[in-house]
C-alpha cells in the first residue's frame, strides 16, 4: 500500500499552516503567459517572443493578498520602512529584516520529494517601481519551515505599492544534483562542422526573417495602418526549425498544472 505522506514524483505539496483561513486561488497560481505591459506593446508583437513567453508561464506564482503601499527613507533598521495594508493579516507584508527590505509569510509550507527543491524568485517579466525580489533556493526536500517573500526596495523616499492578487513570487521545482552534476565546456564552434552549419543557416533565415519584419513596418508606416502579422515574426523558432530529428519535442510555452486543493 502507498503511504499517503510520501510526495510522490513531479509533487509539490503546499500544505496550509495552522490558522490560515484562506482560499488558494487567492495566494497561489498557474504562472499565466500574459503581462499587462506587454499588452500595451502595439499590436502585441511582444508575445512573438518565445523565450520571453515561455519564461511567463514557468512555476505557481504566489499572490499579494491585499493593496499594500510602503515608502523606504534609507535607514537600515526595521521601523525606517513605513508599510501599510488594506487590512491587516498574518500574510500582509511587514518589515521584518531591515535595510529596506518588505517580507511576506506565506501560508504554505512547502515538500517536494527528495531529489528536488523549490527556486523562489520574483514573477517572470513583471515589471514594479523603485523595488526588486531577492531569489532563494528552498531545501523544501527537508525543510520542516516556511520561508518567506522578500521584496528590497530601491531608492528611499519613492512610495512603492502593490496591488491585492499582484504577484509577489514565483515558486519552480528545481533538481538538486543538476547544478552540481552539469559540465559546462568551452569549444570553438568549428570543432562542430555540423552544429556551425545549422547556426550559418538560422542566422541566414532569421536575418531575412528580420528585413521581412522591417519592411513590413515601414509599409504599414507610410500607410497609417498597423503592421500586418502575417508569418513573418519568429516563425524558426515557433515552429523549431533546424531541429528535425532531434527528438526532444519543441515546447514554446509551460502549462503549470492547476492548483488541487486537497483538503
């Protein structure tokens, strides 16, 4: 018989500390692949980029749970940031280390089975004032302890908010040995007759790709309208050009489960 505790493999368990009264869809979720100032961007050409959209939807994101301002006035002690919220809760941000840094208790405590952790770093492609997350990497293999979002701010005297059910992290599962057990070799791309051949013909295609996307925008310059998108915008890497035969099947986006909530 399976023992129920056991995290089985590809799990993160969150499990919901004691005297958290909360709904998960208002702490955690899929990362989603849009980004508001990316919709600003005319036409959304900026989803065109697949490496940038494919980073937008890598990992749960964990949420700010209501309207939050703060202001820094540079000092390294704990009241020198002013941080105000809607309401107040156990999971609000509060100033905790010091030296301008905001932190937020997160009402999970995090287990992964025992050959991986969790990368918790700011979400993907978000942009925020005057204020940027500090990464960590969580021993949640063992760690019988939450640990927490800190945000450090900036520039003192900049007011910095954050809305309710703004990200405020990003949580991804990350192999314990692949850092330790990866080689990284230098080799002249020559030594590759093969792989030089590949990056001479999709660095030919793409600069045609490029010229094609110019002229486009030019045309549609000197006529008032918008740029046609039609085929011309990232349609090697869209479609893994030059990796016939590879084998590893080509992925442009990440589709993060959903959230189960098994309580």
């Amino acid at each position: 018989m399976t023992d129920p505790l056991t995290i089985p493999p590809n799990t993160i368990r969150a499990h919901v500390v004691d005297g958290a009264n909360i709904i998960p869809e208002d702490h955690i979720r899929p990362s989603p692949p849009r980004r508001d100032w990316m919709d600003d961007v005319p036409a959304g050409y900026i989803y065109r980029c697949i490496p940038l959209l494919a980073a937008n939807t890598m990992g749960w994101e964990l949420l700010n749970p209501v309207d939050t301002s703060m202001i820094w006035d540079g000092g390294d002690r704990i009241e020198n940031i002013k941080i105000e919220c809607q309401q107040r809760g156990l999971f609000t941000a509060s100033s905790h280390f010091g030296s301008g840094i905001a932190t937020w208790y997160v009402p999970f405590l995090f287990k992964t089975s025992p050959d991986l952790g969790l990368y918790i770093c700011g979400p993907a492609n978000h942009e925020h004032n005057d204020a940027r997350p500090l990464d960590a990497f969580v021993r949640t293999d063992w760690l019988p302890f939450p640990f927490t979002v800190n945000w450090k701010m900036s520039r003192s005297g900049t007011p910095v908010t954050f809305k309710k059910g703004e990200p405020i992290a990003r949580v991804m599962p990350f192999p314990l040995a692949l850092i330790d057990e990866t080689q990284l070799e230098i080799v002249s791309l020559s030594s590759d007759p093969g792989f030089k051949a590949e990056v001479t013909e999709f660095g030919r295609a793409r600069a045609a790709n490029v010229a094609a996307q110019r002229a486009n925008i030019a045309k549609a310059a000197a006529s008032g309208e918008l740029p046609s998108q039609d085929g011309v915008y990232n349609a090697q890497y869209v479609k893994a050009k030059g990796n016939e035969g590879g084998g590893t099947p080509h992925q442009t986006i990440f589709k993060p489960r959903p959230v189960i909530d098994k309580r």
